[in-house]
C-alpha cells in the first residue's frame, strides 16, 4: 500500500485529521499556557529584560570605572615615568657638568704642575750653574791667592837668605851678641826688681 492509498482509505484520512486535530489541539495547548503562565512568562521576561538591562548597565558602568581608573593609572605611570627621565637627565647634566669642572680642574692642576716642575728644574738648572759658578770662582780666587802666597813666600824667603847670606856673622860676634843680650835682659830684670 503506498502512501496515496493511505491517503484515500479512511483510516488515512483520519491520520491526517489526526494531525490536524493535534495542531488544533496544540494551539489551544498555547492558549491554555498563555491563560495559566502568560502572567508569570510575561514577569519573567520584563524581570530578565530588566535584569539583563542592570547588568549591562553594571557591565557598562564597571568598563567605564574601569576605563576610568586604569586612564588615571596611566596618567600617575606617564607622570612619574616623565619626573623619574627628568630627574635622571638633571642627575645626567648634573653629572657631565662635574665630570667636565673635574676634567678642566685636572688639566688645570697638571699645567701647574708642569709649570711648577718647569720652574724649579729651571731652578736647580741655574742653582747648579750658579753653584758651579761659585765654585770655580773660589777655586780661581782660592788659587791666585796661593800662587800670591807662594811667591810672596819665595820672595820673603829669598829676602830672608840674601839677608841671612849678608849679614853671616862669624861664632865669636854671634857669642858675644847673645852675651850682651843675656846682660841685658839680666840687667832689666835686676833693675825691675828694684823698682
């Protein structure tokens, strides 16, 4: 039997009756739902509306403090990333600028001690030449003055022989010279001893 024979045999008919009996029937099922629950589908709903419009409103609100707060937390971030550069580019300045006081200060004191050790090598250099100076100045002094000696020393000395050659007196004058001469001096002393 196919389903054309099925359609027009009774039972068929009823089947299809059937079907339309149950949606009839299904939509008098709706009716009775909408009279018993309408009320409370229809709280349910304005409820989850209403719920579901707080919560996006909530979800709004907290994405808004949210936005807000993470906005004021990047504003404080950039504020002290910017004070924290600014700092460390003062520090930075401050730094080069004593690097380069302490740089002209070093280069300063090693030409004055380069001046200074010019100075006294020129110093000693002249304090050696004035000493050598000195020295050999007293050496030539010091050796005219013994040559001055020296001849005046052959010269009294040869004055002394010529004398000594001269007046070359014989034993018995030189005898009777130191005889006189002890007189004498017995004489002084005898004519001091009475006064």
């Amino acid at each position: 039997m196919t389903a054309e024979d099925a359609r027009k045999s009774p039972a068929g008919k009823a089947g299809n009756g059937g079907a339309e009996a149950l949606a009839a029937s299904g939509g008098n099922l709706e009716k009775i739902r909408e009279i018993l629950f309408g009320a409370q589908v229809h709280d349910f709903e304005k409820r989850f509306t209403r719920l579901e419009e707080k919560l996006l409103k909530e979800t709004a609100d907290s994405r808004a403090e949210t936005k807000k707060r993470f906005d004021s937390m990047e504003a404080f971030i950039r504020k002290e990333i910017e004070s924290l550069v600014e700092r460390v580019k003062t520090e930075q300045g401050e730094r080069s600028d004593a690097v380069k006081e302490i740089s002209r200060d070093l280069r300063e004191t090693a030409k004055n001690l380069e001046k200074k050790l010019a100075q006294l090598d020129e110093q000693a250099t002249k304090g050696q030449r004035e000493l050598r100076q000195q020295i050999l100045d007293q050496s030539k002094s010091l050796t005219d003055e013994i040559r001055n000696r020296v001849k005046e020393s052959a010269a009294l000395l040869t004055r002394e022989l010529k004398e000594l050659r001269s007046d070359k007196t014989d034993r018995s004058a030189l005898a009777g010279l130191f005889t006189e001469a002890a007189m004498r001096l017995s004489g002084d002393t005898k004519t001091s001893g009475k006064d």
